[in-house]
C-alpha cells in the first residue's frame, strides 16, 4: 500500500489523541457533505422540473410546428399541406389560428389567447388528458364550443351550468375605415362553453375554438398562423421534421417541443448553473476548512516530519501525504454527501413526500431526475477544490528541509 496514505489515513483516523485538529477536520468533513448533498439535490430538482415542462409541452405543444420566419402569419398553400398529409410517418395535421383576443364573460372580461382548429382536433388531441370539467367538444350537431383553460375559467368565474351566458369574444378589425362608432371596429361573437382543462398557469389562459371561428374572428380567410404536425412514433420525429424543412425551405421555421419553448430551457439551465456555481462556492468556503486543519497538522507534526527526513524521505512524499490527508477529509465527505443526496433524492422520486403546495393535473410534489452526469461533475468540482485547498499547507509541509539536519 502507498506509504503517504498510510500515514494520512492514521492521522485522519487515529483515536489516540484527539485535538482540535481532528475537531477542524470533521467540520470540514461535515461542511463538504452537507454541500454535496444540496449540489446533488437541487441539481436533480432542475433536472425534475425540465422533464415535468416537458410532460406539460407534450399535453399541450404538438410533436413539430410550422411557423413563418417572418411575420405571424401566412397564405395555406394546399399543394404543401398535401405533400405533409402525405409523409408516412405523419398521423395528424393542424392548420391552426392562434392570437390574442378579448374574451367577455357577464361583468367579467380578460384577455386570452384564442386557437382556432380544425375538425378531428377532439380526437387526437392530447389535451383530452388535462380535462377537468365538461367535456373536450368543438363542434356538435352543427353547434360550436369553446373549450377553454383553468385560467380563463377562474377569471371569468365561468358556470358550465350556465347554458343561456355564452362566452363573447372581441377581436380588432383589419380595416384602414375611419369610423366614428367604435364597434364597427371590431369583430364579436358568441359561443358556448363545453369543457375545462387545466395544465399550468402559462397554458390556461387558452381559448380553442373551431376554425372557422377564428377565421371569422379575425378575417385571416386564407391565412394561418401555423401548421401543427403530430408523428405517429417519437422516433420518427427528427426524420419528419427534416423532410418537413424540405417541403417548406427557408423562409418558414419547423420546431420541435424543445425548440418550441427554448427561451423556457434555457432559462432553466442559466438558473440551474448559477445555482451549481453558488453552492459550489459554499462548498468550497466548507473544504478551505481543510486549509486550516492541514496547516494546523503541519505544524504539530513537525516531529514526524523531522523523523521522516532524517530517514531519508523525499520532499516529495511529504506533499503527498498532506495531500492525501486533504483528499481523504474531502472525499470522505462528498461521498456521504453523493450517498445521502441520491438516497433522498430516490425516496422523493418513488415517494413524493415533499408536496409542491398546489393542486397540479400533472404532478402534486417535487419532481426529481437523477442524473449521472451530475454527480460526476460535482465530484469533479470537489476534486478541484481540494487540490487548491490542500496545495499550499502540503507545499510549505515538503520545504521544511532545515529539519533535516
């Protein structure tokens, strides 16, 4: 076995003497584990919260989105939307309306985003899952509906029992007219409610209607302001979504889910780095506990270090041992705290005992995700942060020459 860690380990581990030393180095111990643990569960909770925004865009964002690069809307063209309905590997298509209207309900009004859609969105549409009130219908019996968010429903303290109240919606007119009565300013109608979903705050302020509401509403006849395609099989979605930039070229934007809600993302991993980079900064004011306790050990090992030089040690092992006692202080801690940072993090992710405090359709505690991507990096960081900590107490340990004579 290596003679420096064998002299590090019974420093470390010696119940002979306890001093103030040791007190010191458990601390530090103590510090790194407890700062592990936090890296290794607050990371798994970004990592938890960026699947759960994923789960939440699969209920509500379609597989791939059609978009003009520039504008908000555009002329259908049928050739196109054929040569999509034609892709194998394609089940659904959408050619969607979606702006911001004015939505009225009674006394109550509120601004909402309206998307009209077209037939056979109520059978492959994935937000029949998110239903919490009424039912998921556009259109019955030559009758239109409103299927709208919890948000919308809550604002505009809507009864679905309520058959005689429709809900109104106003939508500025494309016209250049001047006119003197306000309201011919503006397109309204009415329709009624048939069902409420909830999902989160960002998407429940939704108002679907069918198509030709919308086209109605906002006079865009020919226009759309996206096509929204859903693949049969998950795996297919890169393939189609290629073939898809092919059919439309350049000058329209085709996203998947993640690029659809980017800015989401991204902000999540800026959030979740600055939050590595603090605790990793508390976890190192931990380990430069172990400057102290390495330079305190120098000095009260003087003797052995005097005896070892006598005996013809090198420099060089007497660096190594104060670098493996900073190691084993170190590394002692960041595997406890690697352990009982994947052991709670397991236990809120198979029992969700730690609860988010809010009714949720999709998820009522914390989401966790373990990742071992996570774990290497923190281990890592640990062992760059003990080298720095350990360096210059082992440095000055290694130059003591003069006791050698």
């Amino acid at each position: 076995m290596n003679l420096a860690f064998l002299i590090a380990k019974r420093y470390f581990f010696s119940t002979k003497k306890k001093s103030f030393i040791n007190f010191i180095s458990i601390i530090s111990m103590l510090g790194v584990g407890i700062g592990t643990m936090a890296l290794v569960i607050v990371l798994s909770v970004f990592n938890g919260l960026e699947d759960l925004n994923r789960q939440i865009f699969k209920t509500h964002d379609p597989d791939l989105k059609i978009s003009p690069k520039i504008g908000k809307n555009f002329e259908i063209d049928d050739t196109k939307l054929a040569q999509v309905k034609q892709i194998s590997e394609v089940g659904f298509v959408n050619d969607i309306i979606q702006d911001n209207a004015l939505a009225k309900y009674g006394d109550a009004q509120m601004v909402v985003t309206i998307k009209g859609v077209n037939q056979g969105f109520e059978q492959n549409g994935k937000l029949r899952e998110a239903l919490v009130e009424g039912k998921m219908i556009l259109n019955k019996d030559s009758v239109n509906y409103a299927f709208i968010g919890g948000g919308v429903f809550t604002s505009l303290n809507v009864s679905l029992e309520n058959i005689i109240q429709p809900l109104e919606l106003w939508y500025p007119r494309n016209t250049k007219k001047i006119t003197l009565n306000p309201e011919e300013a503006i397109n309204s109608l009415a329709i009624n409610i048939s069902g409420v979903y909830s999902l989160d705050e960002q998407h429940d302020y939704y108002v679907y209607v069918p198509l030709s509401i919308a086209q109605r509403l906002t006079e865009y006849q020919n226009k759309r302001t996206a096509i929204e395609v859903e693949v049969k099989n998950d795996d297919d979605i890169e393939k189609v979504q290629n073939k898809l930039k092919e059919i439309f070229g350049a000058n329209f934007l085709v996203q998947n889910q993640d690029e659809q809600n980017a800015s989401l993302y991204r902000a999540i991993k800026i959030e979740k780095l600055f939050i590595f980079i603090a605790l990793t900064l508390i976890v190192g004011v931990a380990a430069f506990n172990i400057f102290f306790s390495l330079t305190l050990l120098t000095i009260d090992k003087q003797d052995d270090i005097k005896t070892l030089l006598s005996m013809g040690a090198e420099s060089n092992l007497i660096r190594k041992i104060f670098f493996t006692e900073g190691a084993i202080i170190s590394l002692s801690g960041a595997t406890i705290g690697l352990i009982l940072g994947g052991l709670i993090c397991w236990v809120q992710e198979t029992y969700g005992f730690v609860k988010m405090g809010m009714e949720s359709a999709i998820v009522d505690s914390y989401p966790v995700k373990m990742q071992f991507s996570d774990f290497l990096i923190t281990a890592l960081a640990l062992i760059l942060i003990t080298l720095i900590a350990s360096y210059l107490p082992a440095k000055r340990a290694s130059e003591m020459k003069i006791l050698k004579r």
